[in-house]
C-alpha cells in the first residue's frame, strides 16, 4: 500500500537563531507484525520515513546548523523503533 502524501510539507525555520531545545515526532517506519494492521499503521495513514531517510531529512533541513553545542534533542519513539 503506498502512502497518501508524496512529499512532505516543509515549513520555514526561522535562520539565524540557535536552538537549545528540539522537540521531534519524526514519521517512523516499521515493520507490521500482521497484515490485519496494515490498514491501522502510520503508513496508512502518512508518508512514513526508514533511519535513513530521517538522516536525510535533517540534513536537508539543515538541522546541525539549527541546534546550539548543547541542545537537546527529545524525540518521540515507538517501542518497534527503541533498540
């Protein structure tokens, strides 16, 4: 099943401040257990990214130039994704 959304909605982040704090809820993708919960899955839902992509995305975003040396990142996780 593909994803309703192509792309992701990117929205302006103000340049040339410096970030102590991010908050994420990045769109994880993860591997369903059963088929009967495809249709209940974030990626029936929205365009789900792997690690990789993630990566990708902040640094397309630019993400390190955004943060301050001691910023902390606090990040939502999904107990498939947590090692």
């Amino acid at each position: 099943m593909s994803a309703p959304a192509d792309k992701l909605e990117l929205r302006p982040i103000p340049v040339g401040r410096s970030y102590r704090a991010v908050i994420a809820d990045p769109p994880w993708r993860f591997d369903l257990r059963s088929a009967q919960g495809e249709q209940k899955s974030a990626q029936a839902q929205y365009r789900c990214m792997d690690f990789a992509e993630l990566v990708a995305f902040a640094r397309e975003i630019q993400l390190d130039f955004l943060c301050a040396p001691d910023c902390a990142l606090v990040m939502w996780a999904s107990f498939p994704m947590l090692p």
